[in-house]
C-alpha cells in the first residue's frame, strides 16, 4: 500500500514537472499581436498604449495577457475572445455586459467596476470597494463574494 502511495505522488510530481518544463510564456512583439485583439484594444481602451504583450501556451490552457498603460491588464482565450480584464480604475461601461451593469448601477449606485473575468461558467465582476459579485452567463446575479 505505502508502495502505491510512493508511486503515485512520483508520477503526480513529474507530471507536474512536465506541464511546467512544456509551458511558455513567450513575449510577443507589439507588431505581432493578432488583429482582433488590437481592434478590441483600440475600441474600448483607445487611449491606453500596449506595453507588454505575451502568449502562455501551457499544456492545460492557452492565453494572451496584454498590459496595457494605466495598469490595465488583459487576458484573451486562443479564439481571441476577452477572458478578463482588471484595472486600478473604471472599465468602460461598453466591455460590461448590460445586465451586469444595470445590476451594480442599481444596487451600488456610488461604486463602480474595476474588474471583470469569465471564469467557470460564470462571470465575476470586482468593484472599486473590492467586493466581488458573480453572475451567470447571461448576467443573472448569483452571490456576493467575500
């Protein structure tokens, strides 16, 4: 039995070893990024210039991280499409989807939201007083977070 164990936490630490090793988080010149994702840039933060970009290409998952000037920070699935976006400050109403907006207008009039991710089959959103709100995907309140 304690043989069993040993074995398991062996392959359970070289496959971990194997996912790290395989994945890379290449930097990606700002003249290469894929046009979908500069025309998005361009429409909701055209103020904002592109001051890193990469591509992770991990095993498990696969992504695009952009950061952007006035520590706005993106991420993109492979498919081009916006995973999350965070800021230090407010995200344009546009990149919010309707429901979750009306939702926090009406119930956090004062507040605004600083940050939004797909994640798990639902959206969260953060508001500038740190609270965090799930919803699902059609933007139906679920829960606040603590």
């Amino acid at each position: 039995m304690k043989s069993k164990i040993t074995k398991l936490w062996i392959v359970m630490i070289l496959t971990s070893i194997t996912f790290n090793v395989n994945a890379q988080n290449r930097k990606i010149p700002k003249e290469q990024i894929p046009e979908k994702i500069n025309t998005y840039i361009a429409t909701y933060f055209p103020k904002n210039t592109v001051l890193k970009a990469s591509f992770d290409d991990h095993p498990v998952y696969k992504k695009y991280e952009i950061s952007l000037s006035d520590k706005v920070s993106l991420e993109f699935r492979p498919d081009y499409k916006i995973k999350e976006i965070k800021s230090k400050s407010k995200l344009p109403d546009e990149v919010i989807p309707v429901k979750i907006l009306e939702y926090v207008k009406s119930n956090y009039p004062n507040n605004v939201i600083t940050d939004w991710e797909l994640d798990d089959g639902n959206q969260k959103i953060e508001l500038d007083n740190g609270l965090d709100i799930e919803f699902t995907l059609k933007g139906q309140f679920i829960r606040v977070e603590n």
